[in-house]
C-alpha cells in the first residue's frame, strides 16, 4: 500500500445513508484515518465518501453527541484528541466492566442465541479479510454491545459503548496491512465458543486479553 494511499471508501447505499457514513467516519476516526485536532469541512469529506455534504453533516452532528468531533463554526468538525492518558484511562474502565460481565452472563445466554452470536463473530473475521475498516469495526461494536446486553444494564451497556467510541485504535491499519487483522479478529470466534460451552472463567480472562489489545496491539506502543 502507498503510503499516501487511503482505505476510506465509497459509502455504500445500503439502509439509512446518514447511518452509513456515520459508520464509515467513525471507522476512519477511530483508526487514526482522519487525524485528531484536524478541520473537515463536510463538502470534502463528501467528495472523500462519495456522497453529498447533507449526510456528513447528520452524521457529524451524531459523532458529536458521541465525543468523537467538535463543532468549528463557518469550517467544519475537527477531530478529538485522545491522549496516551485517555487511552490508559479507557482501557482501565473497559476492563472493570466488561471481562466480569462476560462472565456473569455467561450461564445466562439462551441456547438458541449462540447461532446468531457467532455469525456476528465471525463476521468481524471476514471484514478483516476483506480490509473493510467500517464494517469491521462496526461488527466489532455490535459484537460487544450484544454480550454486555445480556446483563439487562442498560448504563453499563451506554457507558461502554462511549468508551469504544472515545478509543482510537491507531494500530488498526498496521495490522491490516501485514495481514494479522483478522488474526486477532478470531478472539471474538473463540470467545463464543467458550461461553457456549459455559466456561465462565476461561471468556473472561480471554476478554481481558482482547481488550488489553486496545492499548496494546491496536492503539500503538505508550511513549
């Protein structure tokens, strides 16, 4: 891959295409596409998704809520900064929550839910494959915000989902290019596997892993 080469693509039309971008620029955010601390105005980052500027702009408004851009009048949204302190802090919260969730709702997922929760899982798999980032990380969301609903917390379920939305996760377009993305993308498989099989402890300490890799593997090494 060029160096100057991007991986932001045409936004397909698919269902809402407000949605669509949305997906697309919070991929392109989150994996350091779109630089932090830098001005886009929604004209250009149309011509970049191949749609007009209408959209960008519901879209925009929907990552604001989320903490991902600001409002810059007359100019367009800049991209949030997110420290080496903020990533600590992020993946501190994640771990907290998320591995004991796992394993408390572990014993608590239907039989017949697992067919469709490892479609999911498999699916993060196959977008990695393919070296879509929007679809992957999107798929990774719900993938996550699926499991924690089992806990039948909805603000466990809200706070984590600001928290991966807060991660820039910058080492995603390293892995892609050296082909290991979909290497770490099967933890997900695996992890089904094992809470299907009830094993409670073993999903939990596989969760930690996965997270771990946010500060690790994905976000780059600390300074």
């Amino acid at each position: 891959m060029n160096s100057g080469e991007t991986l932001i693509t045409p936004v397909a039309r698919r269902s809402s295409l407000r949605d669509e971008v949305k997906i697309a620029m919070r991929s392109a955010i989150m994996s350091g596409e779109m630089s932090p601390g830098v001005v886009y105005s929604a004209p250009a980052l149309g011509a970049k998704f191949g749609v007009s500027p209408t959209p960008v702009r519901e879209a925009m408004l929907d990552l604001v809520k989320e903490g991902l851009v600001t409002t810059e009048p007359n100019k367009g949204f800049r991209v949030t900064e997110v420290s080496e302190a903020d990533l600590d802090h992020i993946t501190q919260l994640r771990l907290l929550i998320e591995p004991p969730v796992v394993k408390e709702v572990t014993p608590l997922i239907p039989d017949q839910d697992f067919p469709e929760l490892a479609r999911i899982a498999q699916s993060i798999v196959e977008w990695a494959e393919r070296r879509d980032l929007a679809q992957y990380t999107e798929a990774d969301r719900v993938f996550h915000v699926r499991l924690l609903e089992y806990s039948g917390n909805p603000r466990i379920v809200e706070l984590v989902s600001t928290l991966r939305s807060q991660t820039r996760l910058l080492g995603l377009l390293p892995l892609l290019e050296e082909g290991l993305l979909a290497q770490t993308a099967e933890e997900h498989v695996e992890l089904i596997e094992l809470m299907q099989l009830r094993r409670a402890d073993e999903a939990e300490e596989l969760m930690r892993r996965h997270i771990s890799h946010v500060r690790g593997i994905w976000a780059g090494p600390k300074r």
